[in-house]
C-alpha cells in the first residue's frame, strides 16, 4: 500500500526519478497492463484503495481520499462529453452583449457569484440576480439583444428557471444555461452546456455539480480573458504607479 500511496501522491515525473527509470518507461508499462494513460491508472488505483483500504469513516484520511475521487472522476465524466461547440456559443453571447445577469440557487448560487466576480475581473458589465425580480428590474434599460443571463443549476427544475427560460424563447434575450439536465434544447439565442456528475449516497453536500459547474465557468472566463485586449486608462495608470507601487506607505 505505501507503493500505491507514492505513486498516487507524486507526480509522473517524480515517481520516475525515484524508481529511477524514464517516464517513457512508465507510460509503456501503464498501457502494456490495459491502461488508457496514467490519469486512467491512477483513477482506478484510487478507486480501489478507497474501496478495499480499512479506513475508519472518521478519519480524515478517509474524507480526503473520497472527495478527491468524486472530484477527479466527475471533471473527467464531464471533459469526456463536454460540447465545444456549445462553450463557443456560449462565449459568443457573452462577448455580444452588454450586461449579464448571473443566476443560481441554493449551491449553484456560489458558482454564479465566483462567476459575476470574474467577469468583473475582466471588464463585463455583470450582476448577480438574487431572484427573477432583479433581472427583469435592471434589465429595463437595454436592448434585448444587449442582455445575457447565466444560468447554473443541476436540474433546472424551478418555477423560475422555467420562468426564464419561456421569457427567453418569448423576448429573444440571450440565456446561457449550465446544466446536467439533457432535455433542455440550444437555440439561436439559447446557449446549453452540459455537466456531469457522480452519484453521491449523502447529498446535503452537493460535491460533484459544484465543482463541474466552477469548472466550467472558469473554461469560459479564461476563454475571454485570454482573448481580450486590455487597453488601461488614465486612472490605471494612476493607480498602478502610486497605489500598487507604493501600498502600505501612505
């Protein structure tokens, strides 16, 4: 077991060196015993320790073990059926318009302020909707087509998000859905991208959406902001010269 533990905890290249053979070594035999990759070999490693090692379930050892396998196996369900085409859409209707709604409930409601805090980051006009009632309030001032509305939720299954969604069909305002539900159809101005998640026995924590939600919001955001040109003003400059430069010594 304490064989399974290095390999887990070290990377490729640092189990290579301390077994002292080249990592081409490693991938070779990964593959020759039935293996996709490395990734596939340590998921399944992982998941049999959880499953056979004698862990008392109020050790910490055991809830760090656990989440780390619901984390690696739901990010990678998710990446296996992740739709390109629909992220693209998606970063097209945010980079169009000129403001967005970011909108979520109960744990979702997490994700969609790291969201709106993040488009902040890079310049968006964005806000987060505490409820339907915001939206359609600060919305007053644009254009339909100037709006865009993020929405995270697992099911989608609320009488408000059905609200939005049948305003969005009606109005012709951009929605962006995030969603494990495979039912709800894209349209011109309807962007849907997909998640995964793992079956969890206890959910009062909702681990594995969560995740797959931030992680697809941070693909978008990322996205964007690689692609921006920043251009500073004056008051940037400012700042940056005798703010930043100079912190603490005023």
């Amino acid at each position: 077991m304490a064989n399974i533990n290095l390999f887990l905890e070290q990377s490729m290249q640092e189990f290579a060196k301390r077994a002292d053979v080249a990592t081409s070594l490693v991938t070779h035999y990964v593959k020759k015993i039935g293996y996709k990759d490395i990734n596939h070999f340590r998921r399944t490693l992982l998941q049999a320790k959880v499953r056979e090692e004698k862990i008392a379930p109020n050790e910490l050892t055991f809830y760090v073990e656990k989440t780390n396998l619901l984390y690696f196996t739901s990010i990678e369900k998710t990446l296996r059926q992740l739709n390109i085409e629909a992220l693209d859409k998606a970063i097209s209707i945010l980079k169009k318009t000129k403001v967005t709604f970011v909108y979520g409930l109960g744990t979702s409601r997490q994700i969609a302020q790291e969201m709106q805090n993040a488009l902040l980051n890079i310049e968006f006009v964005s806000i987060l909707a505490n409820s339907i009632d915001d939206i359609v309030l600060y919305s007053q001032s644009y254009k339909y087509e100037d709006i865009s509305v993020i929405i995270f939720s697992k099911n989608l299954d609320s009488p408000e998000f059905r609200f939005l969604l049948q305003a969005a069909e009606k109005f012709r305002f951009n929605l962006i859905i995030i969603t494990q539900n495979y039912n709800i159809k894209a349209t011109d101005n309807i962007a849907v991208v997909n998640f995964a998640t793992v079956e969890q026995k206890n959910r009062r924590i909702a681990l594995t959406s969560k995740i797959n939600q931030m992680f697809i919001a941070d693909i978008i955001v990322r996205k964007i902001s690689n692609n921006k040109v920043w251009q500073p003003n004056e008051l940037y400059e400012y700042f940056s010269q005798n703010w930043k430069a100079k912190k603490g010594n005023w």
